[in-house]
C-alpha cells in the first residue's frame, strides 16, 4: 500500500494550496475596475450617499488588509457573506445551483468519459482504419465547435423533430408522481446532456488513444504478444492498465472544473446551475457570489486531484516510489 | 467479436439513457385550468422579498406586482390611476390624504386597512438598508391613520412626482406578517402574502420560474386565467423557440432585432411593439476640472460636433429599424414629457467643418484640426463592453469626424473601467444608455444634469457630462414640485431646450421594446405606450388577458407539438442549416481522404 509519507505529503500540499487559493481569490476581486454598487445602481438614481451606505455596509471601505481578515475569519466558518444583489446569504445561492449542476455534469462526465474510454481504445486498436479515422476526426470537431452553436443547433432540432422541452429544468403543468418527475427531468436534460457530451467525449478520447499507441510502443507488449496472450487480455490487462493512468489524471482535473458549469451551455437552456450564477455574477459585479463560488471550484479541484493522487499508488505502485 | 460487444454496449448506454426522454408527454394540459405562461428574458429574479429588490431584479418586478399592490398603479400608458387608494386629494402642497378601498383582503383571508399602508411607510423610512425602497420615501415626513380606511401622508416638500412616480412602485406589506420580522434584507419571504391579483404557489428558487394562481377575491375583480407562470430565461433564441413551440404564451421584454424575422414568419405569433424606457446617447466630457481633452468645454465644438452626427442613419445602422431616434434626453415613451419642438441637429458636414472653422479651430498639418492653444481635436470614443454592439454607431461616427478633420477612436471598454474613467472625468467621448428602473416618470432622465451630480473624483454622482446651469439646476426643482401638469410640462420642455442649446448629448435612439404573444390563443392585449411586459405594469397585462375558449384548439397543442410549430422551420437561418451539411460533409472528406492514404500500412499492432 502507499506509504505514510506519500500521503502526508499530498495532504500538506493541498492545504498549502487551498490557502493559497484563497488569498488569490481575495485579491482577484478586489483588484477588478468599477465600484460594483455604482454600476449596479446606474440606473436607479441612487445618491452618492446611498452608494456610500452601501459600501460600508459590505466593508468595501475598509483598508485592503483588513478586508482580507475579514474575508479569511468568515471563509473558514462557512460564511461566504451576502450577495450584492439580493442581500441574502451567498451560500444559499451556491448550493441549489451546485446540485443542478452536478446532476447535469456527472451524467454529462460518466457517458463521455465511458465513451471516449471506449471509442479511444478502438481507435488505438484499429488505427488507420475507417472506424479510427472518422471516429476522430468527428470527436476532434465536434469538440472544437463553440458549444453555444451547438446547443442551439440541438435545440432547434429537439424542439422542433423531438418534441422536447425547449429550456429550464422542469416542467409544471401536468406532472405527477416521482416516476413523472423523474422522467420530466430526463426530457429536460436530454439536449444540455447531449451537448456537453458531444464536446466533451473529443478531449477522453485523443488522450486515450495516445496514452494506449504510447503504451503499445512498450518492448512488454511484443513480449506478450509473443507468449500468445489474447488480443482481449492484451488491451485491457497489459494496454488499458498502462494507459489509464494518465486517463485519471485528465479525468480528476475535467471532475473539478466541471463544478464551475458549462457556462455555455446552461446559459443556452437555462439550467439553473453554477455557470449560469456565475455568469450572472460576473455581470452584476457580485463579488461574494463569484468568491463563493470560485472558491468552490478550485477547492473541488483540489481535492479531486488530491483523490487522484491517491489513486496512482493503487494503480500503479512504481508512482510512491522517488 | 469485441468490437461487435462494444458497439452493442454502448448502443444499450445510450437507448435507456434517453428511452425515459424521448417518450411523448403531453406538454401542457390546456384544457382546465387555464395557464398563462411567460417567459422573461432581461434581468433575473433573485428573491421573494419585495423590500429587497433592485434594479437586477428587474424580473422580480413583475412578480412583486402580480402579488402585491401599490396605493396608485400605473394605467397602460404608465399614468396614475388608483389602485389600493381609491382616491386622493391634496389639503395643501405637503399633506395628501388617501381614501383606501374597502374590499381588499390578504391573500391569508385577513382584511386590509389602512394600519397596513401607515406600517408599510414607517418601516420604509425606518430602515436605510433597503436603498430602493427608502428612495420612495425620501420626501416623506410623516404617515397618520386619519381612519380604517384613510391615511394622511404628511411630505417635506410640495413633489410633483410623489403620487405619479413613487406610489406605483412602493408595494404594501401586510403588518400582520411583517411586524415580527428583524432583519429585513436577508427575510426570504418565501411564502409571499399581499394583495394582488395573484396569490404566490411555489418557486423554484433563483432565476427559473414563479408560479402563480389567481386571486378570486382581488378587489378590483378576477384575473381571466387561472394560474400565471413567470419562467426565466438566459437565451432570447431559446425564448422564441419556446413561444413558436407553444411551451410560453408570451415572451418578452426585449427581443433583440436579429430574432424578429424568426417571429414574424410563424403563424400564431403576434410580434408586438412598443418604445422601450430608455435610449442611447453620445456624451461629451464637459467637466471643467477634468482630464479628458479640453477643447470638449467648448460649446461651439460640441455643437458642430453635433452637426456631423446622424441619428436616424445610426438607428439603421445599429438596430436595423428597431429603434426610434430621438432628439431629447427623454425618452419617447413620456409623449406628454418630450418636448416636440426640438428637432435632431442638422446633419451637415460642411456647416460642422465651417463652423470649427470660425471658431479658430483649423486643420493642422496631418489633417486633423487644432485648438488656438495647440490641443489636436482627437478623442477616445469609447464603448462599454455591455453595449458592444454600439461599436458599429461608433465607427460610423468616427468617420464622419475624419472627414472634418476630427479623430476619434472607437473602442470597446469594459463596463466597470468606463465607470471608473467617467467618475475621475478622464474619459472624452463615449456611447451608453440611460434606463429607467422602477421609478416611472420624466424626473430621472433631468436628473443627471444637475450640477449636484458633477462632482470632483472620487465621489462622483450620476453626471458624465459635467454639466453646470444655475438656471437649468432651478428648473430642475421647479418641476419637482409643479403639481400643474402643464406648468411642469413647460418647465420640462425648457430644460430640454436648454441641454439641447449646449449640446451636453447628443440623444441617439430609443429602441423598441419587442415582444411575442401567441395570439391564436389568447386575446385581449392592453393598447398603449408601455410594452405590454414591463417591468412595473404588467398587470395590465395580466389583468386584460383572456384565453380563446375554442376546445378544439386547446387539444391540438397537447398531442402533437410538432403540428403547431410546422412553420417553425424556416426559424433557425439558413446558415446554420448551411453550417450543419457543411460540417457533415468536412468530416465525409476527411474521413474518406485520411483513410484512402492510409491503406498500404499495417493496421493492427503487431
């Protein structure tokens, strides 16, 4: 099993760095132009009075340094502080928009990441065939496209041949039941699921692809090969095993961000999740929200690559090893 | 065999993902109760609570109206008329007495009175952290319960906007409800109690959807439908989808000009028109004491700056007919408030050349003309990144000025940096909007031009153009308190006349506000000058709107959706079905291509 040390190591890290991240954080917003009260406000009137009121009440006149105390006091108690905007609690904004969008993204991760497992392996197998050929070129461009255009192509499609819901995550006239419920949200989820796994899967399957080529360039392969071992047992036990490794790596690191939303894509359908807070948040200025919730993202990230740190040892148990 | 195993597998993943999905399900079942769904598309709705909205909440809004009421609403054309207050007089210029309706009740059963209104205001002017709603009752000094049904409202100074522009927006709470509540901002209200026309059933939390029914015992008589849904947009193109696939009856507020021929060419649809409450203007920085290029304190440069700007050309130009230019710093939707005399500046190079002439600005050498104290008349001419599409407006200005020998540089500033630029008065020129918010009336679109709001970095006030008048300032006070209509009217149309002699904008245009409404199933859309779906008087619409009772019709839509979007079609462009076929046939190429070359090589790893 994995060493004590290497453990202990990868645990100081991520502390270090989530502290880090959290000073970054703080600073980022308060370095951005433009006194988020005044733009909010430009079009109500509001006195300068009014703008200062205001800014004394977020402390946004208070000393940088003390700001910063402040800031890291009420992080580390969970208290992200109050919207700008509506003047509730940050917290309550993230959460509900954390579950939708973790719903969407972990069906949107589990197929493309299985898809682009599988169509990465056939492509690696049979390269230079029809199937390989096609099957990347078709990746590779459906993952360069702009989602926003191909959220709204699905649509149009969806909408019009398909009869399915244009936008939003629920209907509310004629559902009942939890099988009802349930299946609403299926019709919902169908076009962002299919958008996002359409870009998605590109990137799983060309790493893929080259990690098992790389690994079938290895001296043991021919070795194997030579002992008779079968093709089957070949990819997966000798081929795939290998390969894997940077597979997760990739994998820990799309899990994270993905946390962040596809902005694109819910802004297009209205899913109601992280992108779409942060986009808003990003427009309104509203810095606790977009602390809060970038906050919430790279912390994510950090823990999904410290589990993936984790995971090497087990995968392979040369990585523990200086 | 593996590879068969693969194909099946992954064919199995994806049928039961969708399976559940792609089964039908009637859409809406229309035929009892009758729902009027919205869709809304400008700025969110980020809470319950109507003491906490603001101007992000644009969209809340209309849901606050929808549950509550104001003691004066707005009539389709955005005037006074009564609401929770039936009637009203003035004993004198400061004190106003209001006659309450006697009908009205809580959506919880509990009857209205006027303990309600006296509540209602003194918390307003008790709590200073509820920035908009305090703005309302600024001018208030007192509130007395003269009886159950009367109040007396006792202001500060005479106001001619208090009964027109504050009451439509100052929403009454119930005291029974709000009394216990301490800290008012962060109350989620989140089963909302007033008197409106429509009583709060759910939602589902920030920026997806209101649902509301009707209140059968509203006080000024039943809606026509049943339930009201309020559903939150990101996407105008997903909005029009929507509208053209029945899923919304009405869709609004604002569509954007490149979304309108996808509306007007489908049947059923009733694309409606309106100016919005706002418009879009070229400012100069003016400001004695700033540091943008000085030779814009001059009024005869920015006059005949003013003579080489075409306003109707850029209407075109920006909005491709959408919008309406207007050649006063009041938007076209206060008729009575524009004053019709003042017409756009001549637009004629020649004049503007001759006229920097006389004025002893001459053409240098490189073209561009210089002050008599050397200063090169060329300007930024900036752009916020949230009007991006102001750009073109902005180039186009640009070259007019290069041919009378003026610079200017359009480009694209982010939002919060052109707000710090214009508070420090370092910016020159720019293009940006003003926009109405929940106050409606003449005295914001004045206000900016006070010397109250040109004040030195960093405080900063509402001016960016610097613009110092005793007279116009006095003006300004004048109007707020003429109760006359005409008398204000007068004074108004002067102030105007006066920005206008000293060219401080250049007024642009007033967009039209665009909206979709499935016609071949409701009737009864309000006439007037507000869009229909506004942010303050939608009631109106709510109010008037009434389903076509056919049957036949009703069911039609439920079975097969696909049937009532046939037109639908022709909706998304031709280039992006062009885009389709040209991607499928880019990936046919590149696969045959790429597999033809590799033929000779071995294929499997050996």
């Amino acid at each position: 099993m994995a060493n004590v040390g290497y453990i202990v190591r990868k645990l100081s890290g991520l502390i270090v760095t989530t502290f880090f991240v959290l000073t970054f954080n703080f600073y980022l917003f308060r370095v951005l132009p433009g006194n988020p009260f005044r733009l909010l406000f430009r079009g109500a009137g509001l006195s300068a009075d009014a703008v200062r009121s205001l800014n004394a009440q977020f402390g946004l006149d208070e000393p940088l340094w003390v700001q910063y105390i402040i800031y890291l006091k009420n992080t580390v108690s969970g208290n992200f502080g109050l919207s700008f905007q509506t003047r509730a609690p940050v917290i309550g904004l993230i959460v509900p928009a954390l579950i939708n969008t973790a719903i969407l993204l972990s069906a949107a991760s589990v197929i493309s990441i299985v898809a682009g497992i599988l169509i990465g392996m056939l492509a690696a197998w049979r390269r230079g065939s029809k199937f390989d050929v096609s099957a990347s070129a078709t990746t590779l461009v459906l993952y360069s496209m702009p989602t926003f255009w191909l959220g709204l192509v699905l649509m149009f499609v969806g909408v019009i041949y398909f009869a399915l819901p244009v936008a939003g995550m629920r209907s509310f006239t004629g559902i009942s039941g939890i099988f009802g419920q349930l299946q609403d949200l299926a019709r919902h989820m169908v076009l962002p699921l299919l958008t996002l796994v359409l870009g998605l899967t590109g990137q799983y399957v060309l790493v893929m692809k080259g990690a098992l080529l790389d690994v079938f360039t290895e001296d043991f392969m021919v070795t194997a090969r030579a002992k008779g071992i079968s093709n089957r047992k070949l990819l997966w036990d000798h081929g795939f095993r290998n390969a894997v490794l940077p597979m997760v790596a990739l994998v820990a690191l799309n899990l994270g961000l993905s946390i962040g939303g596809a902005v694109q894509t819910e802004t297009v359908f209205s899913w109601p999740g992280m992108g779409l807070l942060i986009y808003r948040a990003i427009l309104a200025r509203d810095y606790p929200v977009l602390q809060g919730a970038f906050l919430v993202v790279t912390v994510t990230v950090i823990v999904a690559n410290f589990v993936a740190d984790m995971l090497y040892p087990l995968l392979d148990p040369r990585v523990t090893e200086q | 065999m593996m590879r068969l195993a693969i194909f099946y597998l992954t064919l199995v993943l994806l049928l039961t993902i969708t399976a559940p999905a792609l089964t039908t399900v009637p859409l809406k079942a229309q035929a009892s109760p009758v729902t009027f769904t919205v869709g809304w598309g400008a700025a969110p709705m980020d809470t319950l609570n109507p003491t906490a909205v603001t101007l992000y909440d644009g969209g809340a809004y209309v849901v606050m109206h929808a549950i509550y009421d104001t003691l004066v609403m707005a009539d389709v054309n955005g005037n006074p008329i009564p609401g929770l207050a039936q009637s009203w007089s003035y004993s004198n210029s400061t004190t106003i007495i209001f006659n309450l309706v006697h009908n009205a009740t809580w959506h919880d059963g509990q009857p209205f009175a006027a303990d309600d209104v006296v509540y209602t205001v003194n918390t307003y002017l008790a709590h200073s952290e509820l920035p908009i709603m305090r703005l309302y009752v600024e001018n208030v000094k007192s509130i007395t319960a003269v009886d159950p049904y009367t109040v007396q409202i006792n202001l500060i100074n005479a106001d001619a906007t208090f009964i027109g522009e504050l009451l439509p927006a100052m929403y009454i709470i119930p005291k029974h409800i709000w009394q216990d509540i301490s800290n008012f901002t962060s109350y989620t209200n989140s089963n909302p109690v007033g008197t409106g026309p429509f009583k709060f059933v759910s939602w589902g939390g920030v920026n997806t959807y209101v649902q509301l029914v009707a209140n059968t015992n509203y006080f000024l008589g039943p809606p026509h439908i049943d339930q009201l849904v309020i559903r939150y947009f990101t996407s105008y193109n997903a909005m029009a989808l929507a509208v053209q696939s029945g899923e919304i009856d009405y869709a609004g507020p604002l569509f954007p000009p490149s979304i309108v021929p996808t509306l007007t060419s489908a049947t059923g649809i009733e694309v409606v028109t309106r100016p919005d409450q706002r418009y879009y203007y070229f400012c100069f920085n003016g400001y004695p004491q700033g540091s943008g290029n000085p030779t814009l304190r001059d009024v005869r440069v920015r006059l005949a700056l003013s003579h080489a700007i075409n306003n109707t050309e850029l209407a075109q130009v920006t909005w491709a007919g959408y919008a309406t230019p207007q050649n006063t710093v009041m938007p076209l939707t206060f008729a009575n408030w524009v004053n019709p005399n003042i017409k756009a500046y001549d637009f004629n190079l020649n004049e503007a050349a001759q006229m920097l002439d006389s004025a002893g600005y001459k053409v240098g050498s490189d073209g561009i003309r210089v002050s008599p104290n050397g200063v090169k008349l060329s300007y930024k001419l900036e752009v916020p990144s949230d009007y991006a599409e102001e750009y073109r407006a902005a180039q186009v200005i640009a070259n007019w000025w290069k041919q009378i020998g003026v610079e200017a540089t359009p480009q694209i500033v982010d939002t919060g940096t052109l707000g710090d630029e214009v508070v420090s008065w370092k910016h020159d020129t720019f293009i940006w909007v003003w926009s109405v918010g929940e106050i409606i009336g003449p005295d914001y679109f004045l206000s900016m031009f006070r010397s109250t709001e040109a004040q030195p970095a960093p405080n900063g006030g509402l001016s960016d153009s610097g613009f110092n008048n005793s007279m116009y300032d006095q003006l300004y006070v004048a109007q707020e308190q003429a109760t006359d209509p005409a008398q204000r009217q007068t004074i108004i149309w002067q102030m105007e006349q006066i920005l206008h002699d000293n060219a401080v904008y250049v007024p642009l245009y007033d967009p039209l506000a665009v909206q979709a409404f499935r016609s071949d199933k409701f009737t009864g859309l309000p006439s007037g000058s507000l869009p229909p779906l506004n942010q303050y008087a939608s009631n109106n619409l709510f109010l008037s709107i009434t389903p076509i009772s056919t049957p036949v019709q009703t069911t039609q839509t439920t079975t097969s959706v696909s049937t009532t979007a046939q037109p639908a079609p022709t909706g998304m462009s031709t280039e992006t079905i062009v885009g389709v076929v040209a991607v499928i046939i880019i990936i046919i190429v590149a696969a045959a291509a790429l597999s033809r070359r590799r033929k000779g090589e071995p294929t499997k790893a050996q």
